[in-house]
C-alpha cells in the first residue's frame, strides 16, 4: 500500500454509485429485455443519455450489439471502453447517423420528457418497425441502494402531471404508437 494518490475521475465514479452500478444496470436491462424483443447478433440497438454505458453494457450482454450517445466527455470515456469504441458525443436532438440504422432504441433513467425534436430524431434513426423503448419515472429500490428514495422524495417535490413516455409519443410525428 502507498501513501501516494491515485488518480480516480470521481465525478464519474460517483454517478455510477448514485445511479446504482452494474446491479441497477442489469436490473434495467431484464426490464429492457422484455421491450427490445429477442436478441440477434445483427440486431442494432442505441441507446440515447449513456452516460458512462452501465445499462447499455448489460443491455449487450445478451448478444445484441448496442451503440450510446451522450453529451458528457467524462462518463463517454467510460461507455466507449465498455461498449467496445461504440459510443460517440453527440445531442440527442441531431444524432450522428443515418435515417433507419437502428433496429430499436431505448432512453433510460429520464429526468426530463423528451421533447419533439429528440422523439422524432430517434425515430428518424430506426429501420420501419423498429421499437423505442422509454424506462422513465421512479426505480426499484434493492436493499442498501439510495437511488429510490432519492427519486421518491424528488417525484414527491416535482410530481409527473402525466407520464413522460405518453407525452412523448403524443409529441411524435413519425408513426410511434405507445404499446405497453
């Protein structure tokens, strides 16, 4: 042991332990899952605010290949090497890639409703029939983990007036239908 300090990017490490770590993130992506439908080794998947790529690196884990967008240099570092150099800086609202690549797309953990232009500029990047998926709203607490009861008392403070993933999709105007 050395007395020495080491060099740790505490901002980002301390995100991923506010958010809950790998077990929230495998968590999401059980819930993911069931939404994304099967998985297919040519099945592309994106995943838009992926911070440092927790949930899209569990997402993956199941064979699919998953792509993540962020604005934030310091968490994208963290995504890139997870997701194997699959993760660019980019808003949400002019995504980096052509019209129907994607064969689905999720957004995860929202603290703010997408707005029109985020829907739509999803949309526009999934093939015809692709799924857009939207976990929102509070979180499952497991034993010893905080992140609940943060949420609780922030959805106590600023209740939804509706829910975010109907607001959202009302707001689209290419061809999304809310399906759960």
């Amino acid at each position: 042991m050395t007395d020495r300090p080491v060099a740790v990017d505490t901002t980002d490490d301390l995100f991923e332990i506010l958010r809950g770590g790998e077990r929230r993130g495998l968590a999401l992506a059980e819930t993911l899952w069931r939404h994304l439908g099967p998985a297919r080794v040519d099945q592309r998947t994106l995943e838009v605010g992926v911070g440092a790529g927790v949930v899209a690196s569990a997402v993956q884990s199941d064979g699919r290949w998953v792509a993540g967008v962020d604005l934030s240099p310091v968490r994208l570092r963290r995504a890139s090497r997870r997701l194997m150099g699959a993760a660019a800086r980019a808003d949400a609202q002019a995504l980096p890639f052509p019209a129907g690549v994607f064969d689905a797309a999720y957004l995860v953990w929202l603290q703010l409703v997408p707005d029109r232009q985020v829907t739509a500029e999803v949309a526009r990047v999934l093939r015809r029939g692709g799924r857009l998926v939207l976990v929102t709203g509070p979180h499952e607490a497991a034993a010893g983990d905080e992140v609940g009861a943060v949420e609780r008392r922030l959805a106590a403070l600023h209740p939804w007036k509706e829910r975010p993933a109907d607001v959202a999709l009302r707001n689209a105007s290419q061809g999304l239908r809310l399906v759960c």
